[in-house]
C-alpha cells in the first residue's frame, strides 16, 4: 500500500543515493582541478540556492534525480581561455575517465561501508533451533524433534541457522551426524539428506540437500570485529554487484521476465514496507539500491556515465574527441531509450498497483 510514509521514506531514501552519486562526480572533479557551477540535488525549478565560491548548491522540485555541472562540459560552451585549463573537456582523458566513473563507484562504496557499519553494529541471525519438521522427511525419520538445538554437524559447530543448510550442500547426500541439544542432554542423530532439483531466482536448475526442517525463530545479535566486518562487506558488496549483474543479463536473456523491472512507485512500496521494520532494514536497502545505482549508470548508454566513458575511452583510442554532431545524436538515441525504460517501468508500477494477484 502507497502511503504518506512510503513517500517521505522514498524521498530520504533516493535523495541518499543521489546525493553520494553526485558528490562521488563533485569532488573528484575538485580533485582534478575541474571548476563546479553547479550541484543540484534533484531537477527543475530550484527550491533553494546557496552559492559558495564558484559553485551554486540546489535543491530542486522534482526528486528523481540530480547534477553536477561542470565548467565546459558542453561542447558548445564557449570558454576564455583564461578559464581553458579548468574546465571539464580540456581535461586529459584519464581525468574524464576518472571524474564520470567517480559517481557508480561511490554508490559501491557507500554499500560498502553500510555493509561495513552493518556487520560491527550487529545483525539478527536465526538460532539453529528446529521449528517444524515435515513427515516423512530424513529428520522426523533419524528422530529429530521440535526444539531441538543443533550444536554440530560432523563435528563441525553450528552457531546460526544458515550454517546448516550451508553443510548440507557442502556434504552432498552422504549420512551426517547430527548433535542435538534437548532437554539439557546431548543426543547424536545420523541423518541422509534427500536430493530435490530445484531452480533459483534466475530460473537455472539447482541441486539442493534438504532434511526437511524450518527454523523455530529465535533469534541473536552477531556482532564482528572491524576487520572481519571489513572483510565481509566487501564480500557481500561483491555479491550483490555480481547478483545485480547477472540479474540484469538474465532479464535481457528473457530468463527474467520484464515485469521484475519496477520505477519510482515501486521502490516507495518497498522503502515504506522497510521504514515499518527498523532502521537497519531502511539502511540495507539503502545499500541495495546503491549498488543497482551503481551499475545501471554504468551501462553504455549515452546520457548515462557507461555512456560517457565509452565516448572517453573512443577518445583515448583515436587521439581525439568524436565531432558533436555524432556526440547529439547518440545522446539523443540513449534519452529515447532511458526514456522508453522508464515509461515501461512506471506501467509495471502502476499495473502493480491496480491489479492484485488472482
């Protein structure tokens, strides 16, 4: 349900996201000695302005989006030449490269470091304690029971739900031994895993060892150390890109219906859903999105920073810029097609919102 909070929390949520984007473009271009004019979060009329030096700072009416101009960043722009040295496409080609590709690359970095924060704060894990057992599974067979505990697998200690089903795909289908905590006493149980083929989220077959147990949903706090935590965020910074990518890939593949595509709509349901579970979940999809964020602008769509740094690195092969007349109309044809994207998304949106599931 769309709601006055989903709103804000869409409003706070994606001016996060593009405010580290454009800051990501802003200050390396400062870095690069390019002169900024303007750092707009949002677009349209502005809200409110604050010039300081050179640069005016905007918030602007329509929340979709921002901007970082820059000094010459339009080839028609006429420059002094006393102003020549910082202005944008004066600058060497790895500069260009560098300031364009500064903005996805801090969309990754903030997931990063909320990964980062998240880990040493402390996340809600599932205890390993048996909830439901179905019939006839390997576990109601071996005598595993409600509340049992799982202590270790094959000697192996087991903390936290996810590890059991981890050492389940680990071992295959060979007989495991189970320790179980129950009632105080330690009770060893040897259990098969059964063999199910499955799809995942991609719709690819998979090959899953299950024993038919759900969690009863006790949970704990696990919290790591900075360097740990410094370690896991990367690597589940890493996942998600790679899961985005891929993602992406299996949808232009068709392995991944189009209807999955959603728009601003959609991502203010999600964002409200979030704000009524907490903080942290607020935080997490935050940092999902930054990195879909992140990825998207670097497709190779003219208008998009992929877009840019194809024409940047075109420029770095042959010696010299492509001619604007070639630059307008591949800008054009990337404006028509994240135009016709996002018409698309918002029909998915609305369809979403006015036909329910039968």
């Amino acid at each position: 349900m769309f709601s006055a909070t989903s709103a804000l929390t869409f409003i706070v949520v994606l001016g996060v996201l593009v405010a580290v984007h454009e800051f990501g473009h802003y200050i390396v271009a400062r870095m690069c000695g390019v002169q900024v004019e303007t750092f707009s979060l949002g677009f349209g009329p502005k809200i409110a302005s604050k010039k300081v030096g050179p640069t005016e700072y905007c918030l602007s009416i329509i929340p979709l989006g921002g901007y970082v101009r820059m000094l010459g960043d339009d080839p028609n722009e006429e420059i002094p030449e006393e102003e020549r040295a910082r202005s944008f496409l004066s600058q060497p080609v790895r500069k260009k490269i560098a300031i364009v590709i500064a903005g996805p690359a801090f969309n990754l970095l903030m997931a990063f470091v909320i990964f980062w924060g998240v880990f040493m704060v402390g996340l809600p894990v599932l205890s390993p304690v048996v909830g439901e057992i179905q019939e006839d599974s390997a576990a109601k067979k071996a005598g595993l029971q409600p509340s049992d505990r799982v202590l270790a697998i094959e000697g192996q200690a087991i903390t936290e739900w996810e590890e059991i089903r981890a050492t389940l795909q680990e071992k295959g289908g060979s007989m495991l031994n189970f320790t179980v905590e129950r009632a105080g006493d330690q009770i060893d149980l040897n259990i098969t895993p059964t063999k199910k083929e499955s799809t995942n989220i991609f719709g690819d077959p998979e090959t899953l060892w299950l024993i038919g147990i759900l969690p009863e949903g006790e949970q704990f706090t696990r919290r790591y150390n900075p360097v740990k935590a410094f370690y896991l965020g990367a690597q589940r910074t890493a996942e998600m890109t790679v899961l985005n990518v891929v993602g992406i890939v299996k949808m232009i593949q068709g392995k991944i219906s189009s209807d999955n595509i959603g728009g601003p709509i959609l991502i203010a349901q999600i964002a409200g859903q979030q704000a009524s579970q907490g903080l942290l979940n607020i935080v997490l999809f935050i940092a999902v999105l930054s990195i879909n964020l992140g990825i998207i602008n670097l497709f190779p769509i003219p208008i998009l920073d992929g877009g840019h740094l194809v024409f940047f690195m075109i420029e770095g092969i042959i010696g010299r810029p492509l001619s604007i007349k070639k630059r307008e109309i591949a800008q054009q044809v990337g404006l028509f097609l994240i135009l016709s994207l996002m018409v698309f998304a918002f029909y998915n949106d609305i369809m979403r919102f006015f036909v329910k599931p039968g």
